[in-house]
C-alpha cells in the first residue's frame, strides 16, 4: 500500500512480510472452544473427564478399590484423575466441581466391598451408584458417541 524503505544500497524498495503462524490458528481456536464451552467441556473433548474420589479415612480395601476403578477407567481409554489423600470428601469434591470435571467415582467401604462406584456429575450432584463396569461402559459409550453434558 505504498510502504517503502531505503535499503543498504541506497535504493527504495518495497518491504516484504512473510508470516507463519504454525500453531496460532489452534491456540486461536482453542480459546474460542473454551469460552463456547465456558470451561465446560462436553465429556468427550474435557482434559480430566473422571475424577476417581476415595472416602476418608483411605483404608486399604478403599484404596485398592479406588485403583481399579482409575485402571479401569484408563484402560478405558478415558482420562481419569485419583485422589487419594486424607481430605474430607467434601474438599476433594469442591475442587472438582470448580475445575468442571464432567463425572466423579466416589469410593467408600459399602462401593469398594461391592464393586460399586457412587456416580457424581458437573452441576447435577449425585446420580446414585454403579457397577463399576457399567459406569465405565457408559462413559465409554458416551465419550465414543461424543455425547454432550
């Protein structure tokens, strides 16, 4: 647009720009997904998509309850988080909630001896109890049909 500037050789000449933005049109892009989501992701796009809660005190039974129910849900192919600290349940859920986590798996000694998990939701509270294996399956099933919230 008629921009010139005077080379070393004392000539004018017209400025050339050459842009590449290899990775600026997916940051672009993923800052317009999240403000679109809000930071709540659907199931299938969110970082942690289940977070695997163990009930205070973590006594062995509930800690190895907890780890199968993480495994399962890795092997799963989902993204899972566990937590296993002394917190009281409420401090662990809190977190969750603010992080926009889709699904918690609350394990306490009634879900570890009965191979359940107490199912949880983003915004929605708790949705009862699950067998482990149904409650994998189904965000499975969800996440492969790309379901939203």
């Amino acid at each position: 647009m008629g921009a010139e500037y005077e080379g070393q050789d004392g000539q004018r000449h017209v400025p050339v720009m050459i842009h590449r933005a290899m990775l600026g049109s997916l940051e672009r892009f993923i800052g317009v997904l999240t403000e679109h989501y809000a930071g709540e992701f659907p199931l299938w796009l969110a970082p942690v998509q289940c977070a695997v809660i163990a009930v205070s005190p973590v006594t062995p039974e509930i800690e190895t309850a907890a780890r199968k129910t993480h495994e399962a849900l890795l092997a799963a192919g989902l993204r899972s988080e566990l937590d296993l600290s002394s917190d009281n349940i409420s401090e662990k859920i809190k977190p969750r909630e603010l992080q926009k986590v889709p699904y918690m798996a609350v394990v306490g000694g009634r879900e570890a001896s009965a191979g359940t998990v107490a199912v949880r939701r983003h915004k929605k509270g708790n949705q009862g109890v699950l067998k482990l294996e149904e409650f994998v399956g189904k965000l499975k099933a969800d996440v492969d049909a790309k379901a939203p919230l």
